[in-house]
C-alpha cells in the first residue's frame, strides 16, 4: 500500500498492560520489513496526543501504528489532520477514519468466549480449560482515506509541475534590455542577476512546496 515506507511511528500508552508485548511485535515487524520504528509516543492522556503527531511528522515519520486501546475516532482525526497514514487493530478505527485496521475477528472472539462460559457453566474447571489464540482475523481499508491520500498527492504533483515552470531560468534574447540599460551595458551583470532571479524563484518554490507538504 505504501511501497516507499521507511519510517515508522508507534503511538502507544504507558500505563496499559499489554503495550511492552505490543512494542516488542512492533519492534519486530520492522526488522523483519526492514523498516525504521520510531519515534514512539509514549502518551498517558488525549491531551498529549496532539502534540505526539506533531513531534512525528517533524521526525519524518510517513505512517503510524496505534495501539488499540485509544478512542478510535479522536485518534484518526488526528492523524488525518496530520496527514500520516495510520493502523491499529481494531475494525471500528479504519470505519472511523484510520487509514487501515488488521486484527483478530472481534464478533468471533466474543463467539468463542460464550462457548468457554458454557462449558463452565455446564461443570468444567476454568483452570482446566485450555487458552485459545484467535483463528479467524480481518483487514479492513477505508477506501475514503485513500482517496484523500491520493487526492493530496495528485496536487502536490500538479502544484510541483506548475512551480517547476515557474522557477526556469531567465533567458535573454540579442538586444534585449534589462532595466532599461542596453544588453550591452549590463554583460557583466547579467548572469549574476539572472541567476539571482533564479534562485530567488526557486526559495519561493521550496517554501510553497513545504507548505503543500
């Protein structure tokens, strides 16, 4: 989905159980994938995540991963005010707005967990009952935020195409004047002049393409 990825931030929460294990696959997958993990925002309450999607993208980050027990909806809000791709676990954060969701099958684990109730209920020993890991997982992509990632590209390129042309070097025909002088009368001016145009021009590109970005 983003074959140029090489940077990765992790927004997680300190004070959850399961965040050392969820790091650690995290850590993980991006050995594996050869991908760059970090920064991780370690965030501990709604106010702080702002400023933790911030500091990402001054990092570089070019995606993010959730960790599932943040508010899904605030979550992808954010990031797509921040304009970073993101993923977490759960269904319900790719129907809110993050780019993706891949996790075990909510609805069947619920499934399995009554059954488990049942055979406690009908006599057996919890402590006898063996633990079960998901079998059933589900990818969800919001179509909608790919097309928002797609149109944002679209007119990063168009405006980058239009800056380009306006950014080319100045061009002086025999017998052209500059400031009213004779092309003659300022030979030795023109090339600096002309190329501090040019570079003035191209500041200006940069500055307007950084704010596109």
């Amino acid at each position: 989905m983003l074959p140029s990825l090489h940077r990765v931030g992790v927004l997680a929460n300190p004070a959850d159980p399961f965040t050392k294990p969820f790091l650690e696959q995290v850590q993980l997958a991006g050995r594996v994938s050869g991908i760059d993990i970090g920064p991780i925002a370690m965030v501990g309450s709604a106010d702080e995540v702002d400023a933790a999607f911030a500091d990402m993208v001054r990092a570089r980050a070019q995606a993010v991963v959730v960790q599932g027990i943040f508010f899904s909806k605030a979550i992808a809000d954010l990031a797509i005010k921040h304009r970073l791709p993101a993923a977490s676990v759960l269904r319900s954060f790719a129907q809110a707005g993050g780019l993706v969701s891949y996790g075990a099958h909510t609805p069947d684990i619920f499934r399995r967990s009554a059954t488990l109730v049942h055979k406690i209920l009908q006599g057996a020993k919890p402590a006898d009952l063996p633990v079960e890991q998901p079998t059933k997982f589900e990818l969800v992509i919001n179509l909608k935020t790919v097309a928002l990632g797609k149109a944002r590209e679209r007119r990063i390129r168009d405006e980058s195409v239009k800056l380009l042309k306006e950014v080319q070097p100045v061009k002086f025909r025999p017998g052209q004047s500059l400031a009213g002088r004779p092309v003659a009368s300022v030979a030795s001016r023109r090339a600096t002049g002309g190329c501090e145009a040019y570079t003035a021009r191209k500041q200006a590109a940069r500055v307007q393409l950084r704010h596109l970005i």
